[in-house]
C-alpha cells in the first residue's frame, strides 16, 4: 500500500533570484519501507525530505498522504499530521533541554491529548526497548550523544506515527553509536512494519536501506533497490 | 494543558532570565499602590476636613437680604426634616484681631456653643480649653492655634477684636487646631457677642445642619430650597471646585498609571523577545512534534502570566512597606496650599486587587506580540536556527 506518493513536486526559494530546489520530483512510498536519499549538498535532500514532513509547504504539485493530498492543508490540519502520522529525527537530537528523557517522550503525547499516566507508560516502555531504562529521569546534557538520539527515536515513536522520517539521523554520532541506531531503526521496521524515510550523506548508511533515491539539483537522478542481496538499478 | 508544563519548566529553568521583568512589574505595582493609597488618602483627609470643618447643609438667607432674621423659626422647621442631628444657628463676619502690637484679620464666627458642637464636634479640635465656656463666658473667645501663635497670645491675657468702630475685649476660652489653613483666622464666638460686633441686631449670616447620612444633604437642601425662600446647600454643592479638581487630579493620576503601564509592559516585552530568540530552535521542533501556533501562544502567553502573581505579591510587600515608612515618619505639608497637615496612605483591599490586576494586566499586554511573534516561526527556519 502506497503511504506517501509525491507528484512533480516543485519548491522555489527567494524573492527576486529564485533558487529551484526541488524540480518536478515523483516519489512513491510504500507502508514499511526502509528507504533513504542522498545526495551532495544542496541537492534538494532536507527539502524533499520537509515537503513530506508537511514541516514546508511546496510552490507547485502533490504529496498524498495515506491517500489524502496534503500539500495544501492548513497550518492546524499539518500540526495534527505532524503529530500522529509522522514522526522526526534530526542530526542533532534536539531534545528539550529543560525536559528530562522520559519528559521529552512524553511530550508529543501530551500534545495529542494523551492522559498523562499513559503518557509516561509508553514513553518508559519506549525507553526500556531502546536500552535507556536507566536514564528516564536524565537530562540531555546528562546523555552522552548515542543515547540522545536513541530517546530522539523514542520520541519519533511515541505516538505510533504511520512514517519516521530522519534528517542525518547518525550524522552526529561516532560509528558505535551510529551503528546502534541504525539497528535499532532496522529492528522498529522489520518487527512492527515501521515506514522510515532517511536523508544521508553516509554511503555505508544507505546501503543499509532497502531503496536508495539519488537526489541531484532537485531532481531524482538514480533508484537502486534492494534484490536478492545487492542493488538494481530502477529509474 | 502540556503548554503551561513546558512555560512553568521554562520558568524555573531560568530564574535570572525572570528576575527583571519581575522586579520592573512589582516596582511599578507598588508605584501605583502607594500612589493609589496616597491620593486615595488625600482625597478622603479633604473632604473629611471640609464635612468636619463645614455643615452638611447650609441654610443662607433668601435672596437679597444679607442675613436671617426668623432664624430660632426657621430652625425648628430644619428639625422637622428626617436625618437631621444637629441644628446651629451661626454668624459670620471679617474682624480684625489686636494683641499689644500685633494685628491680624480674622474670621468670626458667632454661635450657642451647645449647638455648634454637635454640628462640628468643635470640642474634639481644641488643643486647650473648653468650647462650652462659651456659652457662659460672654467675652471669651475660641482662638485658631496658628492665629494665636502669630499674635503671641497666650491663655487669659485679653486681645480686642475690632469691626467698623465697635471694639470688645475678649479672653481666649480655647485654642482651636482643625489642620486647616482656617486654623490661623479663626475666632468662635458666643452668638451674642458676635451680634453686638457686627452691630446687626439679632440675626445670623447662616444656619449649620448636620444630617445621619452624609450623602443626605443634597436631598434635603432641594427640599427646603423648595419649600421656604431661603437658599440650601449642600457640602457637595459648595466644594464643587474642589471635588471637580480632585477628579481632574484623578485622571492625570489615571494617565500617569498607563505610562507606568506602558513601562514596565516594555520590560517583559523585551525579556520575552529575548526568551524566544533564544528558544527559536526550540519552538521548531515544538512545531515539528505537533505543536501548533494555538499551542505556542499558549506557552509564551503562560510564561508570561506566571510572572504576575509574584510580581504583584512583591509590589503589594513593597507598597505595603512604603506606607508603613510614610506613616512612621510623618512629612508635613503646608495645610493652607494641600488643604491637609501630613502626608498620608490608605491601602485598601481594594487598592491590592488593583495591584494585581494591574501587574496580570501587564503581564498579559506584555507577553502578546512576543508569543505571536513565535506562533509565527517557520518551523524548517526556527531548527536550522543556530
């Protein structure tokens, strides 16, 4: 089942010289995937990637989500989209300083409404699944850099969201704690069909994935897909 | 209400960042407190000094004649009306004052003493003698404090009082100290004997009347103005210059209450701009996770609020100490430009939930641009903010 498809997505930035971002990208992805774009820099990656977090709005074309179009929605209806069907990972953790970890999980829950008994519940039993049942009550600057991005999963997770999506999820990290990451995204996907869309620079990273979208001045340039063990080339 | 989670954990986080927008609120809070206090102090000593000083009523004679002849008649009928406590026929008059070589000009004021103490309480403002002594020494006079004190009289020496060639020697029975500029032309005299100076025969320029309700003259005045010939008027009718200008005086009080607002308002307001500058990136991902621009004003305009209460419990403290200053170190006034003594504060309840409006007032006014401002962000800006 398609759960994001993108049609000839455009994105134009600046007033007077306009910079073509994005140019005419069609994209279809499908529930569970495991899929990441590269790209060199300032190829259009953080930008595809924003347009199908609903955090950006494109300057012309389509992004259905779960079979609803919602390039357009309002600035409510993507806050509530952003909240329940997408979850986000950045490069730097960006936990809320002031927030403990189990606060920081909590914290998407409690937007949606959620009771805080329940709150709390799911955020430890996120925690625990992530190897940080001893540091629910730490702050970020009491986490060393792997752990933080690990509650920075919990909390991609915690309102079950149909889509994480992660910008440079392990850019910030060393290898042991890039590699623990990346298992434990694999681990989320293979275990409970969990969709992940990841931007990376890391070659080694994205060959991990299942597909592998180039991105170049905007434009999908080359897909590589998993089969049999290695990748084909599909575009 | 995870909003006012994150602005109280916001709060906390970073006392010092709240110390001044706290501190300009509760300055301004207890400004406005001891102001409110002061004034709401003065304009109660004025017209408890003009209602303890004055009638309630005033019955004058009718028109164009100079004094009440029928007055013994007429004030029976002023009896007749409900409320009415105290009935005192009085004469008044310009005289001048003579002790050695001192003179001063006076004002007279003839009455039966055993009905102008009622209608005053002239016996509570002596500072020496007894009022009644009037009433059974004719040549005996009670002496404004100041008036006294210029003309070096002292108690039992004789002084003239004179008016167009008729001269009488009279004996100070009392010192009169009303906190008034009154206090340094003041002479009460038996009725009797203000006749013989005035040399008008038996009449009186005026007739006092003191009624159970304050506010009661207006009503009674317009009855007897309608029912007799004489001209009645209240305390309220002949301040009202005075109360005109303490209102007038109220509304520039009232104007400099909002530039105080207005100040203190631009202290939280730059705090809260500087708060959210500093927690651009954190409004990004606030967005990113969910939250939505409703929820993000929800944040900053709590943050914002949660400083009232502390900065109006301060300024209330401080206000509150200011008074206890101002009440344990008098400072006196020149009675005759403020029309009262010292300097005075009344902090009513009223006067603190004033307080506390105000600082909540601010806090709010404050806190509004500054969260639209960050409802505003554009979340993809706001993370990649440094």
């Amino acid at each position: 089942m398609n759960i994001i498809v993108a049609k000839k997505l455009r994105k134009v930035f600046g007033n007077g010289v306009e910079l073509l971002a994005l140019d005419d990208v069609n994209l279809t992805i499908l529930e569970g995937e495991f899929l990441s774009i590269t790209g060199p820099s300032g190829s259009g990656k953080s930008t595809l990637l924003n347009m199908l977090g609903l955090l950006d709005k494109p300057s012309g074309g389509e992004i259905w989500l779960k079979g609803r179009e919602v390039s357009q929605s309002s600035s409510l209806e993507r806050s509530q989209l952003r909240n329940k069907e997408l979850g986000f990972i950045f490069q730097y953790h960006h936990l809320l300083p002031e927030f403990t970890a189990l606060e920081n999980v909590m914290i998407p829950q409690l937007i949606a409404g959620a009771d805080k008994k329940a709150a709390r519940h799911r955020s430890e039993e996120l925690l625990r699944e992530m190897g940080l049942v001893e540091r629910l009550n730490h702050k970020p600057s009491e986490l060393s850099g792997g752990q933080s991005q690990r509650v920075a999963v919990a909390r991609a997770l915690a309102n079950r969201p149909s889509i994480v999506i992660g910008d440079e999820p392990t850019g910030n990290l060393d290898t042991k704690s890039s590699e623990m990451v990346y298992e434990l995204l694999r681990k989320l996907n293979r275990e409970i069909k969990q969709t992940f869309i990841l931007v990376t620079h890391d070659m080694n990273m994205a060959q991990k994935t299942d597909r592998i979208l180039r991105l170049v001045d905007g434009r999908i340039v080359s897909e590589m897909r998993r089969e049999n063990g290695g990748f084909v080339e599909c575009l | 209400m995870f909003e006012i989670i994150i602005a109280w954990r916001h709060i906390t986080a970073s006392p010092r960042m709240v110390l001044f927008p706290v501190l300009a609120v509760a300055l301004a809070v207890m400004v406005i407190a001891a102001m409110m206090g002061l004034m709401e102090s003065y304009r109660e000593e004025i017209v408890s000094s003009t209602v303890e000083n004055s009638p309630y009523l005033t019955v004058e004679p009718k028109e164009g004649e100079d004094y009440i002849h029928l007055y013994k008649t007429l004030s029976s009928v002023i009896w007749g009306y409900p409320g009415v406590e105290a009935v005192s026929p009085r004469l008044l008059g310009m005289a001048a004052a003579k002790y050695r070589e001192q003179v001063k000009g006076v004002s007279i004021i003839g009455i039966d003493p055993l009905l102008e103490d009622p209608l005053l309480g002239v016996q509570s403002d002596l500072v020496w003698g007894d009022f009644n002594d009037l009433a059974f020494k004719k040549h005996s006079a009670i002496v404004g404090a100041k008036l006294a004190s210029d003309l070096k009289l002292k108690p039992g020496d004789g002084f003239y009082l004179i008016r167009k060639g008729v001269s009488l020697k009279l004996t100070p029975a009392g010192y009169i100290r009303t906190g008034t500029g009154a206090d340094e032309s003041l002479v009460y005299l038996p009725l009797e004997t203000a006749q013989r100076l005035m040399g008008e025969g038996d009449v009186v320029s005026e007739i006092g009347v003191r009624t159970s309700d304050l506010y009661e003259g207006p009503a009674i005045a317009s009855g007897l103005s309608r029912d007799s010939f004489y001209k009645a008027q209240s305390w309220q009718d002949k301040s009202r210059n005075l109360l005109n200008l303490l209102d007038t005086q109220r509304f520039f009080t009232y104007l400099f209450y909002l530039l105080i607002f207005v100040i203190s308002g631009f202290g939280v307001v730059n705090t809260m701009i500087m708060t959210i500058s500093r927690r651009t990136r954190e409004i990004g991902i606030l967005m990113a996770i969910g939250a939505n621009r409703g929820s993000i004003i929800k944040i900053f305009m709590a943050e914002s609020l949660i400083l009232g209460p502390p900065s109006a419990a301060l300024g209330c403290l401080l206000a509150y100490v200011a008074a206890k200053l101002i009440e344990a170190f008098p400072i006196e006034i020149p009675a005759e430009v403020y029309a009262a003594s010292r300097m005075s504060i009344l902090l009513s309840p009223e006067i603190f939930a004033y307080a506390v409006a105000f600082a909540i007032m601010v806090d709010l006014a404050a806190g509004l641009y500054p969260a639209y401002k960050a409802s505003r962000m554009d979340p993809v800006e706001a993370i990649a903010s440094a």
